[in-house]
C-alpha cells in the first residue's frame, strides 16, 4: 500500500507497484540528455504488493515479492499511473524477471 497525495494505491491479486528507478540524464562525456532521448526503465524497487490470486484449487498463491526489493522488469509490461509528479509501473508478477540483489 502506497499513500499518494490524497489517496492510497493497495494492488490487487498479483499486481506489484514498482517505483523505476530513475535513469541516468548525463552521458560520460557531460552532455545532459532530454527526456526523450533517455532510455527507459527496466529495472525499479517494489513499493506495494497485492495478496497473491487464487489457483483452481481455491487456495491464494502467495507473492513471490516483497516491497523494498530491486527487481528487472520487462520493458513494456504493465500500465503507468502517476503517483504524486512521478510515473510509476504497475504490472502483474509474472511481468517481473528478476530481483536483483
């Protein structure tokens, strides 16, 4: 569960709330790159996770994450929502490749 100025974001079933970790805007050389030019996030820390959904046997599968993690996501899984004046990503577990430690 994360707050938002005025409202919380609590994912649902398997979907995870990840904060993209943000991208470096200066190259080695010193030049500054604009927003366009910048590569997109594929990796992020994980600030809310849903409860896990339920398998046919009516029993929850329960998350693999956990918040706090730093974790590899696919580049163009999940749906961007705005949390305060950032983007952040929320996609379903099975969007996410790795948590990197």
């Amino acid at each position: 569960m994360t707050k938002t100025s005025g409202s919380t974001i609590k994912p649902l079933f398997d979907f995870v709330l990840i904060k993209p970790v943000v991208a470096e805007t200066k190259t080695a050389s010193g030049i500054y790159l604009p927003d366009t030019a910048q590569k997109k996030s594929e990796m992020g820390e994980v600030m809310a996770v849903g409860p896990g959904v339920g398998n046919d046997d009516g029993r929850v599968n329960t998350m693999i994450l956990k918040v706090g993690q730093k974790v590899l996501y696919k580049k163009w899984g999940g749906n961007e929502v705005k949390v305060g004046y950032e983007e952040w990503m929320l996609m379903e577990q099975k969007d996410i490749m790795a948590i990197v430690e």
